[in-house]
C-alpha cells in the first residue's frame, strides 16, 4: 500500500474501532453462501444483490483489517443494503470467488454484479469520488454527499 493510501487505510480502521455499536444497518446481511464453490453458484451469488461483499468474517466483526476498512468505507457512505459473505466459512468459497474474479485476495466488492476490486481499490475509489458516482449508477446516494451540503451551508 502506498503511504497516503496507509495512512487513510489506517484512519479508517481507528474511526471503525472506535465508532461504538455494531456495524449492521437496515438491510446489511451477513450471508451464508451454501457451500457454493462453482462459477455459476457464484454468479448467481455476486448478482443477486446490487452491493455484494466477500470478506474475512462478518460487517459486525471483520476478522482482519483490510475486510473492517470495506465495512467502514461501505459505512461512511451510508450503503446499508447489501450481501456479505464470510469466506472464513467455507474454504470452497474462498477458493472459489478468488479463481471467478480472477483476483487473489479478499476482501472483494462486486457493485451490480461486477467485480470493483478489494480493499485498495475500493478506497481509491473513496478517496477520488469515484465511488459516490459508482454508488448513484446504481441509485444509491452516498451519505458523503449530505455531509458536503451541511458543511457547504454552514
């Protein structure tokens, strides 16, 4: 990681420690993936929702970094309505997702059945805006964007 993007890596995952309460909102659901490890079980899985997770552990309780600052950056965005997917679960999913997106690490972040990318990408995208215009594609408002207008009007 590059040193502003583990700097911000590192702010967000402190902001998400020490936020209290438990990270599930309306509608974040921690799913179980049954036992899919095939292309097509994945597929269905990735578009069956229009914000789709697969992380170590669960949006309450993220079990490495990378997963908690996804669930924090989802978080401060406000994107409450979307499938998570614990691959510590089931080995055939972690194996399986890595070989369909063709990517090696988790956590991955498919946005109306595509594939975005991890940890690294997603905050890219945080950081340049482009994840607020992703977000609007798929007729989601981000919070940040009512965070800028209350601090524009004052």
């Amino acid at each position: 990681m590059s040193g502003s993007l583990g700097r911000v890596a590192a702010a967000l995952l402190r902001w998400g420690r020490g936020a209290g309460g438990g990270l599930r909102g309306p509608g974040v659901r921690a799913e179980s993936s049954g036992g899919s490890g095939s292309s097509e079980q994945l597929d269905a899985l990735v578009k069956k929702d229009r914000v789709v997770v697969f992380l170590k552990g669960t949006p309450e309780q993220p079990q490495c970094g990378f997963s908690n600052a996804v669930v924090q950056i989802l978080r401060l965005h406000g994107v409450r309505d979307y499938a998570a997917y614990n691959v510590l679960d089931d080995p055939q999913l972690r194996q399986g997702i890595k070989n369909y997106s063709n990517w090696p690490t988790i956590p991955q972040v498919y946005l109306n059945g595509e594939f975005v990318g991890g940890c690294d990408i997603l905050l890219q995208m945080h950081q340049n805006g482009d994840l607020v215009e992703e977000l609007k594609k798929l007729g989601i408002r981000s919070a940040l964007l009512d965070e800028k207008k209350d601090q524009d009007s004052k």
